[in-house]
C-alpha cells in the first residue's frame, strides 16, 4: 500500500469512527437513555456531526483524493481500491459543499424533533411535532441549495440513500408497477376473506420474543457480534462490521408483528455482518442502498418467513409456544391467516399486496413538502385523503395515521422510496436464488438457511459499497429493477391462497 494510500485509509478510519460513535449514542437514545437526557443528547450528536463532518472535507483529503486517482488511473474498475476512491470522491464531493455548522444545527434539530416526534405519537397529536417537522422540512429545503439544480430538487436527496438514482426513474418503476398492483389486489378482494381470528388472542411476550431469537439464530444472526433490544420503532444499527445490533417491539393487538419484525431487522443486520472485513472502519463498509438493504430485510421476513416451507419447520414448536390460541389451528389455515390481503392503516403491518401502497402515499407527500406544494401543517388531512384514496380506509387518529413513521424525526426526506424498490428486489433475487438452489424449499422445509445465507454473502453482503444500487441488481440477476418478479411472486402466492386462476 503506498503511503498517501495508508493516509488516507487511516483518516478514513478516524472518520468512521465518529460516525459509530454517533450512532452508539442514536442507538442508545432510541433504547435506554432517560427522558431527562434528550436536551444533552442532541448536543453530543450535533458535536460529533460538526467533527465528523470537519474532518471528511479537509483539504488534505481532498489532496489525496486526487493524487490517488491519477496513480490508480489505470486500475481494475471492480478493484476495491478503485472503488474505495470512487465512492470516497463521491461522498466528499457531496459534504464539501454542506457547512459544518448546517451539519451540527441538523444533527441538534433531529434529536429534538424525535423527542417530540415519541411524545406526540404517544398523545396521538401532530400539533407537538409540527413545528420540529416544519424545521426538518426546512432543514432539507436548505441543503438542495447546496447543490448545482437536479432535474428535481428531491433528486439531491434521494441520491443520499440510493447513489445515482434519480426521481424520474423512481417514479416510473412505481407508474409500471401500481396498476398491476392494484388490479391483483382487485382479484384477491373479490374473493372470500380468510380467517385470521387465531391472530387476535393473546400470545406471552417471553414466548414471542424467544420464539424470534431461535428463529433468527437458526437464520444466522451471530449473537457474538450482535443484540436485540425493544424500541418504539425496529430498527438496526451498526458500529462495526463486528458490532450490528437490532430493535423490536411488541403489540398486543398484533402479537405476531414482534416476530416478523424481528426477522426483518435480522434481515438487515445480516446483510451487514456479511460485509468483508477488509472494508471494516472505511467508507465501503455497510450496504450498497437503502433498497438493496430493504431487499435483504424483506427477503427474510417476507419470502422466507412468511413461506409455507418456513412454516413446515417452524409451524409445530410455533403452535405448541401459544396452545391456547393456535392449538385448534392446522398449518394451512395458519399459513392462510399470516398472508391475509386486507388495507391496513399502519404501514410496518401491512400485507404484501397493500404494503407498496403505503410507500407511495408517503413518497407523494415527501416530494409535495420539499416541493412546497404540502405545508406541514397540512399534512394530518391529506395524509387521511391519501389512505381513503389509496387503501379505502381513514386513520382514526394521528398515531395510527401520520405519526406512525419515525424517520420524518431524523430528517430522512429521500428514504421512502427504498422500501418499495428493496420489496422489487428481494422479489428479482429470489428468482436468481431459486435458479441457482433448486432445492431451496426443501432446505427451508428442513430448516435449513446456510445455502441461502452463503448465496447472498457470496454475491451481496461481501461486497458492501462498493457498487450502485441498480450496478448490483443488474451483476447479480442480469437486469435493472424490474417490477416483474415481485408481481409474479405476489400472484402465484395470492392465487393459492385465494384460490382463483392467475391472469
């Protein structure tokens, strides 16, 4: 390694670990900190952020960005060294024209506006966060301006969690696929409704919770370099390739959410524990997007964990942890009654067939308030108009409605998009998985995942950053995103449960 390399990879190094201790302390305010914390917090991650963001755009990487680029001119492009460079000159091109102090009054604005964000969900009143959203709004107004004008202003933000994708192409993906979408779930409401009442009864939390940890162990997930801890919203979060810990939550009106939201997030965390080593502590470290991300998470909620093949395993030990309520019920009812097709109001609940929906609804009202054209305060009312226009149904409330999502509070305008797109990937690799590992569905049967978890090591988690989102996609199954095979998933799922002939 030359020496300016060495350099650079160490002030990379210095960098990166800022950011984990950052999120160290996010990770915290979202699991054990007191209330009485919240104000010191904020003050601690917008510190952090000015350093950490101080020390990515100095003039000394920015020399050594360019002399490297010339000695590794004529580098292998797949090369990690050239990629390391690539996606270093694109992140530093991008925060150099962000101030420092934007960065640290960003970092003290979403602090705060996820304390008030928890506060109003629990009152079930938007008035509370209104005027934090109204600053976050603004907040991401003001870092368009940053930047030489996009084809749209919300292409800036979008290309923070989707390198070089742009909002048109977002929205045709999403033209493409709605209308089929819609006409399968037109095909699925015409027929009976399968019962799901077993769902309702009460189900210990103990159970629940241990129940997920087999399964996720069984998944994989390496409890030498990881944890799981409660939330009022999953998610995962990493310090180190060597350090990925993930959320749940329990709801008792929806006893099996804790568990597909258990292996969602274990989805994720696998995916970044499976990232090669070699790029621990560097700017290659983590995923390639939002959406390849989502596609690792819903592959193992979704395509794995709401299988019949999954069930086949797991079904037996599952009804014998909740005899009271699952005793009297056979595996195909069961199977039946975890699909169930019905528009919901909260979106990490929804089924297959609705779930897109609810992205959509939020990336319209994202691109309307960066836009100007949805003031905040407006947002309860059109959020309702949207869901009845969309779903057919009404949020009785804010919490069930337009508090539900917590990532408006950490100023992640941009992000929404990645779950539907991560759902149209998940669905194009399980094509290339099932062609590669025919007898997958019997390994499920078996419970066994060692030949799926080696597959997506092999051609995805190793590879962390270091290709664009559709470079990957296209390298592994030979396409862009494509809607296709989402579609093709959901109706041959959906035919045999509802039990009509696909079109």
């Amino acid at each position: 390694m030359s020496d300016k390399l060495q350099k650079l990879t160490t002030l990379l190094a210095e960098i990166a670990d800022v950011d984990n201790a950052m999120a160290l302390l996010g990770w915290d305010q979202q699991t054990y900190m007191p209330k009485g914390g919240a104000e010191a917090r904020g003050n601690q991650l917008a510190t952090l952020s000015r350093i950490a963001h101080q020390k990515f755009t100095t003039e000394e990487i920015g020399t050594l960005l360019a002399d490297l680029e010339g000695e590794f001119a004529g580098a292998e492009p797949d090369a990690d060294v050239a990629r390391l460079l690539e996606v270093t000159r694109h992140e530093f091109d991008r925060k150099i024209r962000v101030p420092a102090d934007f960065v640290a009054e960003f970092a003290l604005i979403t602090s705060r506006a996820f304390e008030a964000w928890v506060k109003a969900r629990a009152a079930s009143d938007f008035s509370i966060f209104r005027p934090h959203l109204e600053k976050v709004v603004e907040l991401n107004q003001r870092y368009i301006t940053f930047f030489p004008p996009a084809e749209h202003p919300y292409d800036i933000l979008l290309d923070q969690y989707e390198r070089g994708m742009k909002t048109a192409e977002v929205k045709a993906i999403f033209a493409d696929l709605r209308p089929r979408q819609l006409a399968l779930l037109k095909e699925i409401t015409a027929r009976p409704q399968v019962d799901d009442s077993f769902l309702k009864g009460p189900f210990d939390e103990q159970q629940q919770w241990d129940f997920g940890v087999k399964v996720i162990s069984a998944f994989g997930y390496d409890w030498d370099r990881g944890r799981q801890d409660k939330s009022a919203h999953p998610f995962t979060t990493n310090f180190s390739i060597n350090d990925v810990r993930i959320t749940t939550r329990f709801e008792a009106d929806h006893p099996v959410a804790s568990l597909f939201s258990t292996m969602h997030e274990a989805g994720h965390a696998l995916y970044e524990l499976g990232c090669s080593q070699f790029f621990e502590r560097s700017p290659l470290a983590g995923g390639a997007s939002l959406a390849v991300h989502e596609s690792q998470s819903r592959l193992w909620e979704n395509l794995v964990g709401r299988s019949l093949p999954f069930w086949e395993h797991f079904y037996p030990e599952y009804r014998r942890r909740f005899p009271a309520a699952l005793g009297q019920v056979d595996l195909r009812t069961f199977y039946r009654g975890i699909n169930r097709v019905e528009p919901s109001l909260i979106r990490v609940n929804a089924d297959e067939a609705t779930y897109n929906l609810h992205v959509m609804l939020r990336l319209e009202l994202e691109i309307g308030m960066i836009e100007g054209s949805i003031p905040v305060r407006d947002l309860p009312g059109i959020w309702n108009a949207k869901m009845e226009e969309y779903l057919g149904i009404t949020p009785p409330n804010d919490a069930m409605g337009v508090l539900q999502d917590v990532h408006w509070s950490g100023g992640s305008l941009g992000y929404f998009a990645t779950y539907t797109l991560g759902n149209l990937i998940s669905a194009q690799l399980w094509e290339k998985i099932h062609s590669d590992i025919p007898d997958l569905d019997d390994q499920l049967r078996q419970g066994s995942f060692a030949a799926l978890l080696t597959w997506l090591r092999e051609k995805i988690h190793c590879h962390g950053r270091k290709f664009k989102p559709q470079e990957l996609v296209m390298k592994v199954t030979g396409t862009k995103i494509d809607p296709a095979p989402y579609i093709r998933y959901l109706t041959g799922k959906y035919s045999d449960i509802y039990e009509f002939q696909p079109k």
